[in-house]
C-alpha cells in the first residue's frame, strides 16, 4: 500500500472540489439557457446577486433583475442591491408591493414568508406578460430546503424557477462561485427581510419594521458586521455573530445597547448568548406548524 503525503490528498481534494464547481456551473448555465427572456427576483444577497450576474453574463438584455421596495427592506440593503447592479452592469428594476396591506401578512403567522412571496411573483407575473419575457427565476438553493420557509410553497404557486437549486448548488458553492468570478459579494453575511425580525403573532407594522432597521442601522454604525435585531414587544433580544460576541460583552459595549434601544422604545434590551443563527424565530413554532405547508 502506497501511502500518500497529507500534502497530496489536500491537492487532490482541491482538484475534485474545483471540477465539482465547475461541472454546477456548467449545468447553471444550461439551465439559464433554456429559460428565455428571464426576470430574476433580486434582494442584493448572495444567491440573488450571483443568479443575477450568472443571468447577466450568459442573456445579456435578455434578462432583468427586479428588487421590490417596502417597508420590509432596509434601505442599506436596497442602495447595495442597486451598487452591485450597477457595479455590474446588470439591468435592474424596481418594483412596488404592497404586503403591508394584506391582512395576511401583517397578522405576521407561520405564513407570513407565504403572503410576501405570493405579492411579489403575482406583481412579477404581471411585469413579465407586460414586456414579454418568459421566465421568472429566484436564487433558492440546495442548503435552503433543510429550513422552513413558506416562501417557497408561493414560488411553486405562481411556477417560478429555481436555477442554483435545480444546478445542485449549496450556499457554499454559491459563495466560492461568486469569489471565483471576483464579486465582492461573495462573503456578504446573509440578510432577510426585516419583517423576520418580528416575533411570530406580533403585527407587522410600518413603525415596527422603522424600530428594527434604526437597531441594525445603530449596530452597523458600532462596526459589528453580522447580527440581527429580534423584536419580542417590550424586550429586544440582540443576535451577534459568535466571533464577535466578546465585543458585545464588554461592559461600556453593553451599555450602549441598552441606552440605543431603550431610546427606541424597548423596555428590556437582552443579548442572545447563543450568537447569531438565521431562522431563530422559527424555534418560537410549534412542531405542526413547521411541517405544515401553506396555501
């Protein structure tokens, strides 16, 4: 038996993982191609950003990028959305939805993700049968199927593609994709919609989601780069990225947070010792409900 040096198996696995992201990018193209004239669901993360860029480089004016504006977007995120496609050169459009007058969506249930989803691809649907394109796409990938979100019960609705899914692409693969390819995206920390801040059962209101966004907006100012603001009421309870919780901790740190957030109108402002993690609220629903799909 042949032993080889530790050197060796690190290469070769380089060498595989390499092929192995090429061969998904090759079948990300041949997906892309067979879509026609594609409108492409933007909210400037990852996934979205790269299907969009992917999109760009292989239709060119065959494609659009579309961003909705609402209340539920913080407006950092929708300014770097617009920079990165501009950045790029990839068209882009920006729509109005109007989640925030369904009572469906601002009763803020299990399906909430259902109702916002279900607004923006009916106003897509719309926009692609007004200008002729064929296809609708939006950047869901292989690691989102182990997590609940209702959002996609509302894509197969309304028959909207899902091209990084479909081309085998986990978050990973999209991250070292978009590297490859020299985006500065390739490491931005994930982002949701400022409504999955919200506590389940609690209104979504236009002044709630102000509240959420101003306390991410004041975190972003204090340098810390991943985190979330979750809204439970009266108490806040802050997520910081686990490399960055010893920061968080210190004293004078501490003390900034109570007095911003009390200052928006939280009686009680808490730090998640957990850290950072996308989906908590979730762990706030019952199991059926978990399982249940909606619409």
């Amino acid at each position: 038996m042949i032993r080889q040096h530790p050197t060796t198996n690190l290469t070769q696995a380089n060498t595989t993982r390499r092929e192995e992201l090429e061969q998904k990018r090759l079948a990300l193209e041949a997906i892309l191609a067979s879509l026609g004239r594609t409108l492409i669901a933007y909210s400037g993360g990852v996934d979205s950003a790269f299907l969009a860029y992917a999109s760009h480089q292989l239709l060119a004016d065959q494609m659009l990028a579309v961003i909705a504006d609402s209340p539920s977007l913080a407006r950092v995120h929708l300014a770097d959305a617009l920079a990165f496609a501009k950045e790029q050169g990839i068209p882009v459009e920006v729509i109005s939805t109007s989640e925030l007058d369904k009572p469906d969506y601002v009763r803020n249930d299990a399906g909430r993700c259902f109702h916002c989803k279900d607004e923006l691809f009916t106003v897509m649907e719309q926009l692609r049968e007004s200008r002729g394109f064929d296809s609708i796409a939006y950047g869901v990938n292989v690691d989102d199927q182990g997590d609940f979100r209702p959002g996609q019960q509302a894509a197969k609705r309304h028959a909207i593609f899902a091209p990084l899914l479909d081309a085998g692409l986990t978050k990973e693969d999209v991250r070292q994709l978009a590297k490859v390819a020299g985006l500065r995206i390739w490491d931005k920390p994930a982002s949701a919609c400022l409504s999955s801040r919200v506590q389940y059962g609690h209104e979504v209101t236009r002044e709630t989601l102000s509240v959420v966004e101003k306390g991410e907006d004041a975190l972003r100012a204090m340098g810390f780069r991943q985190f979330r603001v979750r809204h439970h009421g009266e108490i806040v309870r802050i997520e910081i990225a686990k490399d960055e919780l010893p920061r968080a901790l210190n004293p004078e740190i501490a003390a900034d947070f109570a007095r911003l957030f009390k200052a928006l109108g939280f009686k009680f402002v808490t730090l998640d010792l957990e850290g950072f993690r996308s989906g908590s609220m979730n762990s706030l629903l019952p199991l059926e409900q978990l399982s249940r799909k909606t619409g």
